[in-house]
C-alpha cells in the first residue's frame, strides 16, 4: 500500500471519526478533585491487573483504560489528523517510528525529566524512542524481544545433531552452520523433517541481527546493500536446497507442523514461547532454546508516550514511569510473558524459573544474553512500505519458485517506485 493510499485511507477514518463522535473526553478533572486520563492499549500490551492498581498508587488520578481491537495504528492517526479524540497515553508497538514525522503529536519527554531514566533501560531499546536529530522523545520502553532458536531436541538427537543448548549454540553458530545442519536432518529424516518452517523467517531473523535495515538516519533507502543482500541469498538457499516446510506462521498449519514433528526449529522472538506452547501443546518437554545462529536481534516489543492532546502531562508522565519501572516489568514478565527492557532485574531469580515445557530449561537466560548484544538498527517511518514489498518478494522464491535475480532485481524496482509516492 502505497503512503498517498494510506492517507487517503487515514481521511476517510477521520470523517467516520468526526461523524460518529468520540466517547472519549481528553483528560479532565472530576467532581471528586481527581484527574482523569485516558489510555489506549491493545491486547496483552499491558497487565490489565496492573492498570487497575494505578488507582492506588496514584490517589488523585483516575485512569480510563480503552483496550484497542482493529487497526490500531490507523486509529491513532485519524485522531491525531482530527485534532481531537487522542488519549492521554498511547502503546506504540514496533511500528513507532512511522510517528517520528509527527513527533509534535507526542510530549516530548525529555522535557518531562526522562533523561535521568535512561540508565534503566537498555541502551538500544531507549534509542528506538528517539527521533532523528537526538533530541525529542516519544515515548519510553515497554517489553523487548530478544532472539533465539527454537529447536525439538528429541528430532536433533535422532538426526545426530547435539541436543544441549550451549553445544547447539557452539555448533550453529552462524547461518551457514544453521542451513548445513539442516541437510544433516533432511536426510537423517528422508526429506519428511524440516529444519525451517518457511525461508521468510530466515530473512527477516538474519535482518534482525544487523545494525541496518532498510534506510540510513537520513532516510536514504540502503536496502539494495550488502547486509540485505546476504540475507537475501541466505533464504534463497533454505529454498533451493528444500529446507522449508514452506508454512507461514500465524496459521493453522503453522500450528499442526509444531505440534506434529514437521518442522525441527525456527529463530524467533522472545514471545514466540507463549506462541508456541499455545501451538504445540503435545509436544511439551521436547523444545529447547539455544543461542541464535548468527547474532543477536530483536522482533517486537513495545512502547508508551503521552500525546500532545493530553491535558495533564506531568500526571500522565508519572504513570508511565511508574508502569514501566524495573519491579513492574518483573511482574509483567510472570503474569504476561512481557520479556523486560529493565536489565536491572535480570538477575532476579523469577528471570530464572525452569520451564516444563522446554524441559525444564531456564529459557530467559538465554534472552538474557540476547538483549544483551542488540545491535543498534535504525528502521524509520518508511520502514513498512520497503519490508511489506521485500518480503512479499522473499516469499515468491519460495511460493512460486520465483529466481533470486529476478525476485531482488523486482524488490528493488518496488521499492523506488513506491518510494517515489510517499
């Protein structure tokens, strides 16, 4: 979708908005002398039973709490484009730079005194808060997803493979170590075992371990470099060689192959555990998690900022604070799975309780060294339109057995042509 689209469609949202009226009221203040502010969340983004202690913490604050279902993001631009109807404070997921161009949307928090937080963040989570320039904040650190591989151990030692984590960490520890054992398996199992469950993963994992991505800090597109590039011919690779089950994820075959023995492992984010267990749920005991092949890298996580359409800013600013502190993250990590952005807390015992379903490992210590060593990686407000066309090119080597030359050379075109739109 191109941007002219994309606002086009984003004004159409606007006139519904302003038709059908908002039941939300900015932040005022009650009869009863309180403050009220209004927050916009999605689901599992935060604790609802953390939402309901700000009440207490905060005795002169009354916190509407909306959770979000639909386009999100697409929501959050029709009120910022109507002028009214934004809450006092937003989630922003990984999408947050497409709001960088609107940063006079948000308070900026380092007017608020945020900078004496900075320290209890981790240096390349905090970095994603700040628009280009260095000195405007939007938003400050919810959950982060660290990187890992997720392999059945029962299928690796049938495939002769080493089953413990710090040998599969030693033993894969690059991406051609990774695709060479996956031959080893693919014949150890007669072609009916996968190593990766489609070549899309591989990409957008191998993307994740490097410090850029598709534009440079001044938004130039560098998608056309090496570090895509090696991606690029690495998931040509998985393909060529039959490697991939070919199943995206997020579907029910995604789920069935999990759960059945089809694919052997996949590189995935630190929330893919719950993704997981949800999906594979006679296979408990059988998966560990090791060292990702390649580096560390993030997917996910998420973010929270105050707009500017807010009324009470100090009183949303120590909200915020308060619900992303270290001991509320903690408690985040065991009722939502929320993996913390606070490295303060990383070594407090409830980040290592062993878990039956990956045979008792102690899997957080493994995202703990994860988030550890993220590279720094700018993505910015085009970031989208540049990865929907890359991985839709990505995906037809594999659905359609499209050639590498002509699915990168294509990706390429795309992205400029649509470039040229926004």
């Amino acid at each position: 979708m191109s941007w002219k689209t994309l606002t086009t469609l984003v004004l159409i949202g606007v006139l519904l908005f302003s038709t059908a009226g908002c039941s939300w009221q900015n932040s005022q203040t009650d009869p009863g002398g309180k403050v009220t502010l209004t927050l916009w969340y999605w689901n599992r983004s935060i604790d609802d039973e953390l939402l309901k202690r700000v009440e207490k913490q905060f005795p002169h604050i009354h916190l509407k709490a909306e959770k979000i279902g639909g386009d999100f993001k697409a929501k959050l631009m029709s009120a910022f484009a109507a002028g009214s109807g934004a809450p006092d404070i937003v989630g922003l997921n990984s999408w947050i730079a497409n709001f960088f161009p609107n940063k006079e949307q948000f308070v900026n928090l380092y007017d608020l005194g945020s900078k004496e937080l900075e320290s209890s963040y981790l240096d390349w989570k905090w970095k994603q808060t700040i628009t280009p320039g260095g000195n405007y904040q939007i938003a400050l650190p919810m959950d982060s997803g660290p990187t890992a591989l997720f392999y059945r151990a029962d299928l690796f030692q049938q495939a002769g493979l080493p089953t413990d984590p710090k040998e599969v960490s030693a033993k894969l520890k690059t991406w051609d170590d990774y695709i060479a054992a996956g031959q080893q398996l693919k014949t150890a199992f007669q072609n009916k075992v996968y190593m990766f469950d489609n070549i899309s993963t591989v990409f957008t994992q191998m993307l994740a371990q490097s410090d850029k991505a598709y534009f440079d800090l001044q938004d130039h597109y560098i998608g056309d470099q090496s570090h895509m590039r090696k991606a690029w011919e690495a998931a040509a690779k998985v393909n060529q060689l039959g490697l991939s089950a070919k199943i995206n994820q997020w579907t029910p075959e995604w789920n069935a192959a999990m759960n059945n023995g089809a694919v052997a492992s996949f590189v995935g984010a630190v929330w893919m555990k719950q993704v997981l267990q949800d999906a594979a749920k006679d296979t408990s005991g059988k998966w560990k998690i090791a060292r990702a092949p390649g580096g560390d890298g993030n997917s996910g996580g998420s973010f929270i900022g105050i707009t500017k359409q807010s009324k009470h800013p100090k009183e949303a600013f120590e909200v915020i604070k308060w619900l992303e502190n270290p001991e509320n993250q903690l408690n985040s990590l065991g009722t939502m799975n929320l993996f913390p952005s606070t490295p303060s807390i990383y070594g407090d015992p409830k980040m290592s309780q062993a878990e039956k379903f990956f045979g008792n490992q102690q899997t957080n210590e493994i995202f703990i060294e994860s988030a550890k060593h993220v590279k720094d990686q700018y993505s910015g407000p085009k970031f989208s339109i540049a990865d929907s066309i890359i991985k839709e090119e990505v995906s037809n080597m594999e659905t359609q057995n499209k050639p590498l030359e002509e699915a990168w050379n294509d990706a390429i075109k795309r992205v400029n042509k649509e470039l040229l739109l926004y």
